[in-house]
C-alpha cells in the first residue's frame, strides 16, 4: 500500500472513529472531525500532511501525492 492510500485510509477511519465518538459518547467530539477537516485542507493547499511524515518513518512506501 502506497503512502497516498494509507493517508486516505487514515483519514476515513479517524473520520468515522469521531463520528461514533460524537454519536454515542459525547457532543463534544464534533470538534475532532472539524480538525480532521482542517487538517485535510491544509494537506491540500499546503502539500504538507503531518501523517504522511509519522508514515514514512514507519517505512511506508511513498506515493505520488506527498513526495
């Protein structure tokens, strides 16, 4: 799995994680799906995503989006 898919993946998972949060143990876990967001637009403008280093650390193989 390349690292542009692990990011994807990560970010659907930590999105529907938060959702189940904010659905079944408290409201206030909206405010981790808003910094899941945030955080994926600044990846899209910036082409800086701070998952993508802790991944290539753990030795994923890079992709074409985050060279």
């Amino acid at each position: 799995m390349t690292l542009d898919r692990s990011i994807f993946l990560f970010a659907g998972i930590m999105v529907l994680v938060s959702v189940a949060l904010t659905q079944w143990v408290s409201g206030y876990f909206v405010w981790l799906t808003v910094f899941i967001g945030a955080n994926l637009m600044q990846s899209a403008l910036t082409g800086a995503c701070p998952a993508a280093f802790v991944f290539k650390k753990l030795g994923v193989k890079s992709g074409c989006a985050f060279q």
